[in-house]
C-alpha cells in the first residue's frame, strides 16, 4: 500500500491518530520537503513516530517518486506531507501514478492553509480563487495573478494568495556548469508579496475597482503554530510589516460581513490616541 498521510501544520504531534497508526506499522516512510515546509526537524518525527523517517527533496518530487511508488508494490510505504495531501496538485499526480502501476493508495487527510486561513476571521465561503505569487528575478516578472485577484475583488470575494518557496534551488551558472552546489533556502514574506503586488499596480488610480495600494489585506504567518500571527491594514502598509520566521500567506480582502469585521479588528494595529 502507498499512504499519503498530511501532517497538518503545526509540529510533529499534529498528525492524527490514524495516520500515526500507519506511519508506525509502515515498512518505509518519506517526508515530502519541496511544497511546504516543516516547522520542526525530521528528529522529532522520528522520535515521536518511532520510524526512520527519509527526506524526499526537490529533486526526487520532480522525478515523481517513482523509486518511492515502485517500493510500494511489494511493502507499505508512507509518505508524510506538511498540511493535506491533496492542498498541492503534486500529490494527484503521485496518485495517479500509483494506480498506474496497479499500487493501492490511501489518503489521510488533515488541516491546510487553505482551511486554517479562516484563522482570521474571513468566512471560508467567500474567497475565491487562490493564486500563487512566485519570487520575481530581474528577467521574470509575471503579474498574471493580479488578474486574478481582481476578479475576486469584482465579485467581492477574498482572495488567498500562496507564497513562494525555493529549496535546493540552482544558480543558472552552477547548473551550466553542472555543479552540485545549492542556493540557501528562501521563503517568501508578506512584505515581500506586498511589495511585489505594488509594484504591479503602481500605476494605478487609488480610486481604482481592483487591487491599489489600499486594499485591505491581511498577513498571515505560521499557522497553526503557537507563534501564529496575523496582521491587518491596506497593501502598502503589510509591505513594510515584519511578520518573522516563515511560512506566510498572504489574503486580500474582499466584501465583508460584519462578523467578519468584528473578528479582523482585533488583528489591526491599535490606535495610539
């Protein structure tokens, strides 16, 4: 049997009972490290699971884990993923690779961003399409999800925006040149999407029916986590905040109800008078 079991988001005791079950009885289990991140070491999983717990990195995501599903055909093999397993569309494929090879696959679910985001007070039936906003470079710089995000303001729906991740990410010189050597890890800060989203806006009008400097918006950092903290205030305002160590999300509000209201004031900075 191949297992994907979500970790939710939080620390190595977030798994749940049943997928705690599986992982100690498995005869392998690999901890997929390229979509998210954890926020404790690979010792504590293994500590407190009982198993030796494998690093399944960049590299062998992108090449589809198929060293990891062929193992599967002949014992049980989990492979443990930060959140849900089915928050990122990586994990579908790995299903359907699996069932390709006449592999049984069994899922076990558990929170993501993409529920937990209601952390804020934001109703979860209003947002809209979730966009991801990846790390500009001097030669890239693609703006498509402003469109987005636009659309869901038109409707007055929220938006919840993913941030990027780089891990074992290679220079394009040491790639060239064929060399092993990695980049230090980066994850994206709200500031650092504020930013971004600014400047793909900067020129326009404040008065303007989609995304401007003022929309409101809110930063989200370590979900899930007791160091979990949330930030409320116009665009420009979060692209100078600092929310601390990783991981962040980003969400752009729309409409709100005014319970929604109530529960965002209590994230907005506190008035001096």
């Amino acid at each position: 049997m191949f297992y994907l079991v979500g970790l939710g988001l939080g620390d190595a005791r977030d798994i749940s009972v049943k997928g705690l079950e599986i992982v100690r009885r498995c005869d392998a289990v690999y901890l997929e490290a390229y979509t998210s991140i954890l926020t404790c070491g690979v010792e504590a999983l293994e500590e407190l699971y009982g198993r030796p717990v494998t690093l399944a990195d960049r590299e062998t995501v992108e090449q589809g884990l198929d060293s990891v599903i062929a193992g599967a055909t002949e014992r049980d093999v989990a492979l443990l993923v930060v959140g849900d397993p089915f928050a990122a569309t990586t994990h579908h494929d790995l299903v359907l690779r699996a069932a390709e090879r006449g592999v049984p696959c069994q899922v076990v679910h558990n929170a993501s961003i993409m529920s937990a985001v209601g952390c804020c007070g934001l109703q979860l039936y209003s947002f809209g399409e979730t966009v991801s906003i990846p790390f500009w470079t001097e030669t890239w710089r693609p703006d498509s999800f402003v469109e987005r995000i636009d659309a869901n303001l038109a409707r007055g729906l929220h938006t919840l925006c993913l941030l990027d991740i780089k891990v074992k990410e290679q220079s394009v010189e040491n790639l060239v040149r064929g060399r092993r050597v990695f980049e230090p890890p980066r994850y994206m800060s709200v500031s650092a999407a504020a930013g971004q989203l600014l400047e793909a806006v900067a020129d326009r009008p404040e008065d303007w029916a989609g995304l401007t400097p003022s929309t409101r918006a809110v930063g989200l950092a370590r979900v899930g986590t007791d160091r979990q903290r949330i930030e409320v205030g116009p665009l420009r305002d979060l692209a100078v905040c600092d929310a601390g160590p990783p991981l962040h999300s980003l969400v752009i509000v729309g409409k709100t109800h005014p319970m929604e209201e109530d529960f965002l004031k209590q994230f907005e900075p506190k008035s001096s008078d």
